[in-house]
C-alpha cells in the first residue's frame, strides 16, 4: 500500500506540474502575444531557409584558403564530440529554457532569427576556402544530423561562439543562465580553432557580432524585450 501510494504523489506533481505550465501559458500569451509569437515563428523558418542557402553558396564559390597567424602555428586537434553533439545539446537545451520560461520566447525567437540572416548575410559574401586539415563531422547519427541542418557551413563570423554569446546577452539577469552561455561560448571557441573549424577572427569577431545585433534586436523587438523584465 505504501509503495503504491510512493509512486501516484510523484504521478500527480508531475500532473499538477503540467497544470501550472498550461495555465502560465494560457495566461501569458494573449490574443496580440499569440500574433506575435506567430511572426517570431515566421521570420525565424525565413532565417533558417536563408541561412542553408547562404551555406550552400558560399561552399559553392569558396575559393582558396588564406594564412592565419593563430592556425598556421596550433596542433590540428580532433574535437568534434565538443563541436557537434555540443552544439546540437545547446540547442535542445536552449529551447527546453525558453519553454519553461513562456516571457523570453517571444523575444528570443526573433532576436535569433535576425542573428542568422545577418550572419548568412556574411557568410554568402565571405568566400573563404577551407584551411588544411579542417576537422570535418564523421558518418556517426549526430554528425549528419549537424550536417543536415547546415550548422557545418559558413565561417564568418563562428556561431558556435557568437551564438551562446547572444544567448548570454538575454539572460544576462539570470546568473546561472549567463555564466552558463559564456562558458559554453570560450569552450567552442577554443574548440573550432583547435580543430580549424574556422579562422580565428571568425571567432575573434564573434563576440563584437554578437554584441551589435542584439542592440539592433533590443531596438526592433522593444515590446517584446520589454516582456522579459516583467517578474
């Protein structure tokens, strides 16, 4: 009887849970926030159409690969279990954050979108070649799930770096959350170069991208960055 009654007091606060979340999200997202998310959702699938096709251009016309003062004198080190499955569990991650949390999606979503239609916007006008001995994704699951949603192409500027940076940057009030995001941005930083994934200003130039588009998202999206600060 005891194990029974053990097993249905989780069953039903992980029910209650699911009840609560229901209810914010209910109360959150109003008739204009349901509008709203509905054009987040819109011009963030427009960014992720831009960006594939940026990646294929510029992998189409990528002419040679130039001299790189921090890569011509690194050891070539294979590490892409950091780059890959990293990037692919900061995604999942990411998303799993701005469900719990129904005020940042909004803002999140489209300040992300203009991030990758900016960057493809560089990336389709930098023709850069690859540099010798690039580490490339292997044939494991991971691997071509990275490659099939083209997070392998482009390289100015690193979004492995300016991304997680981005992400720091909206929650900046949220400690954790910040240090988080900025740990994950000197890590993958690290790691591109080591496995001469990108150039190294591509990753130097990261943080200054970064920096730049989101005062242009917090100048476009006023409304919804707004809604981040309620409590």
């Amino acid at each position: 009887m005891n194990r029974i009654s053990s097993i249905r007091v989780p069953t039903f606060a992980i029910l209650d849970h699911m009840r609560n979340i229901i209810v914010t999200y209910r109360n959150f997202f109003t008739k204009e926030r349901r509008r709203s998310l509905h054009v987040a959702f819109f011009i963030l699938m427009l960014s992720l159409i831009f960006q594939y096709y940026a990646g294929v251009y510029s992998t189409h016309v990528a002419t040679q690969y130039v001299g790189d003062l921090l890569l011509d004198n690194l050891p070539i080190i294979n590490l892409n279990f950091v780059i890959v499955e990293g990037a692919l569990w900061t995604i999942l991650i990411s998303i799993l954050l701005i469900l719990a949390k129904p005020r940042y999606i909004i803002f999140t979503l489209k300040s992300v979108a203009v991030f990758l239609a900016l960057r493809s916007i560089f990336v389709a006008v930098t023709h850069l070649g690859i540099y010798p001995g690039q580490v490339v994704p292997g044939p494991g699951f991971f691997d071509n799930l990275y490659t099939a949603f083209g997070l392998q192409t482009g390289y100015f500027f690193s979004a492995h770096t300016g991304l997680p940076i981005f992400m720091a940057l909206i929650f900046w009030d949220e400690k954790f959350w910040r240090f988080f995001y900025l740990t994950l941005a000197v890590v993958f930083g690290i790691s591109v170069l080591l496995s001469h994934v990108h150039y190294s200003i591509d990753v130097l130039a990261a943080p200054f991208m970064a920096y730049s588009i989101f005062k242009w998202a917090q100048y476009l999206f006023k409304d919804d960055y707004a809604l981040i600060k309620t409590a």
